[in-house]
C-alpha cells in the first residue's frame, strides 16, 4: 500500500478479491440509509491495537466515523485490542502508556465516556473464553488462507510465525460477537476478518442454536475513508515515521508538513493519478476545511508548494486546535482515564459474562 492515489483506494496486496470489496462497498451504502432510519438498532464495535498515538490518517478514516455513528444514537463500544498486539512481535512494548494514548485520543475527538465503552480485551475474561469454542468452529485450512494474516506475516519483523498470528482472526471474532455487535467499521484489510466473524457467528448459531440465533452475523462498515499519504509520500502510517498525530503542536505540525513530498511543479491542481503527493495535502486541507480539494487548489493556483504547505498547516492547525485542547486537558487527569478505563472494562464484563453464559447454556456447558 504505498503510492495510492488518495481518492482511490486500491486493494492492499492479498486484500479479498475487487469483487469481495465492491460487494462490500455496495452494502455499506445500504447499511448508511437504515443507520439514517434507525440508529438505535445498531451496536457497533470497532477498535485498534495500542501501538501508540493516533494520527490524521485515523482519525479521517475511522475515528470521526465513530463519533458520527455515536452521535447519531447507535451504541458505540471501541475495544483496545491489547493482546492483538502481540501477533507480530515478541512484547508489547509500553502497554500502559500506549493504552492511555488510545484512551485519550478516544476523548480528545468526542467519543463519551457516558454513552460508549472504551475497554482492553485483556481486562475481560469471558471474552477470551470465546475463543475456545469459536477455534473449533474454523478449519486450519481457512486460518492459514487468511490474505490480511498472509501480508502481515510477510511484514513480520518475527523470524518464526507465532500460533496466535494465525488464530488472531478467531480472537477477533470474540472481539465483535461478546457484545453481538451487529456493525463493524472497518477498513478494507479488515475484511478477512469480518468473513471469519460472519462464519463463526453462523456456524456457532447451526450447531448449538436449537432453532434460534445465539449471535447475530455482523456487517461491515466501510468508510468512504480518504487514504492520506504521510510526509514521505506513502500510506501514513504509525510506523513509518510519516505520520502527523492528533497530539502534536502547532509547530511540530508546522515543521512536519514543511517537510513533506511534493513535487516541483508550481502550479498547483487536484491530480490524484499523477501528482499523489500533492493531492494528498490539498485533500487533507479540504477534508479540514469542509471544502473539495478542486476549491483548495483553485485558491492556491500557481503560488506553488510552500503556499501549498502553508494553507495545509494552519488548516490542520485550526482543526485539530480544539481536540488537541482537550486531549491535552484530559493528559492532565490520569485518576479520570484509569476511571474511563475501569468502568468500560466492568461494563465490557458484564456483558461478557452475560454472552458466555448463553454459549455455554446452548452448547449444554452449564453446570
Ligand atoms: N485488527 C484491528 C487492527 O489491527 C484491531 C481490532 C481488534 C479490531 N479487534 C477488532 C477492529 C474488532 C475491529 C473489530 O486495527
């Protein structure tokens, strides 16, 4: 995934088929006109795993989604996929503060702590439980077929291939069915894993089900999300350095987008397929500025790049100024994200419990 275009995603290599996306895409478009009609009737769970501070790329593609989607009345719960983070690397490095990132990040752009719940899976027993009787449920042929699972291995900076790089998908079906989530906004990658999800749901409901349906198939979400290029020209990403995140300053941000690729045309147009670099940032201003990035370039004209860069930076600026406000006065308040933090992990339990009650009612488990 490195020199997209920003308005037109492609499959990232090994992502299910075009077809399997397109299929996907045309449902997500359904799926936003019953979401329009009846929020109440979703529960969405998504989440991310705690590997360090989110950044502009998040927060276009998923992050303000899932305000809208709280704010329009469905119920949010947004787990920080802790374990998850240890199917490419030996230890999760700094989980406490990375965990607190996510929190804060959560916060800092308007999830509520009142209405939504913010959770580590590792705090949720019963969750985990999941993953044994949803394990029998799958062949090893089908966790090994995984294209998501087959890229990362192959981007694994792990000389051998961990059980849990392959069983992760299953986990992540415990991650979505425990609070019988029935919408899941996900990115493109994640489809895979949705697939997984779906099966496990069906197949769990077929063999232990007695007539009725324990858990509900899950649909995925996918955003219209842009794809914004990092300062090096590829995807923005945690890990490549290339990243503006929400907590930085004015003057770092500043600093990081006077740095970014460009190229030395000093006219500037909106040309995804041939000018990626640049267009990334016009799309960035526009997406800040609530204007198409056609507009934001016709306003910068023949000015060129450091004009370019200069619009880019005060829009980000202005933008971000009020979330990285709050984010800031919530990094003052360590006793309130522990709290946060605590009482998500007690309702994510309670409902844990609950589900794992259920399951093993019907696989006659219960003594
Ligand atoms: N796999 C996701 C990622 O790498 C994180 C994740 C874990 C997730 N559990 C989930 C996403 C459940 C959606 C639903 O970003």
């Amino acid at each position: 995934m490195s020199t997209l275009a920003p308005s037109l995603p492609s499959s990232p290599p090994g992502a299910p088929g075009a077809l399997g996306t397109a299929a996907a895409r045309a449902r997500s478009a359904g799926l936003e006109e019953r979401i329009r009609q009846d929020p109440g009737r979703f529960r969405v769970l998504t989440g991310d795993r705690p590997t360090g501070r989110l950044h502009l790329g998040h927060y276009f593609g998923t992050l303000r989604n899932r305000v809208r989607l709280q704010d329009l009345g469905a119920e949010l719960f947004v787990i920080v996929a802790d374990y998850q983070v240890l199917t490419d690397r030996d230890v999760a490095d700094r989980l406490p503060e990375h965990v607190e990132e996510l929190v804060l990040d959560h916060l800092a752009v308007g999830v509520d702590p009142e209405r939504s719940t913010v959770f580590t899976h590792s705090a949720v027993p019963a969750l985990n439980q999941l993953l044994l009787p949803f394990l029998s449920l799958v062949s090893v042929a089908e966790l090994q077929r995984n294209p998501t699972v087959k890229d990362e291995i192959a981007h694994s900076r792990q000389s051998a291939v961990s059980g849990l790089m392959f069983t992760y998908p299953v986990h992540q079906a415990a991650d979505i069915l425990f609070c019988k989530a029935n919408l899941v906004p996900v990115g493109q990658d994640q489809l895979p894993h949705l697939e997984i999800t779906r099966t496990v749901a069906r197949r769990f409901n077929d063999r232990y089900g007695s007539g009725g349906a324990v858990f509900p198939e899950p649909e995925a979400l996918l955003s219209e999300a842009p794809l914004l290029l990092g300062t090096d020209g590829t995807k923005m990403s945690k890990s490549r350095g290339n990243a503006i995140q929400l907590a930085a300053g004015a003057d770092e941000t500043a600093r990081l987008i006077r740095g970014a690729k460009t190229d030395s045309q000093r006219h500037i147009a909106y040309d995804p397929a041939d000018r990626p670099e640049v267009a990334s940032l016009l799309l960035l201003a526009a997406l800040c500025q609530g204007r198409t990035p056609e507009e934001v370039a016709a306003g910068i004209g023949s000015a060129g790049s450091a004009a370019l860069k200069r619009t880019v930076t005060e829009s980000v600026n202005e933008y971000l100024a009020p979330i990285r406000a709050r984010r800031a006065a919530y990094a003052e308040d360590r006793g309130y994200l522990r709290r946060i933090l605590r009482e998500g992990n007690e309702r994510a339990r309670a409902v844990a419990d609950r589900t794992l009650g259920e399951v093993r009612a019907a696989m006659n488990a219960d003594y």
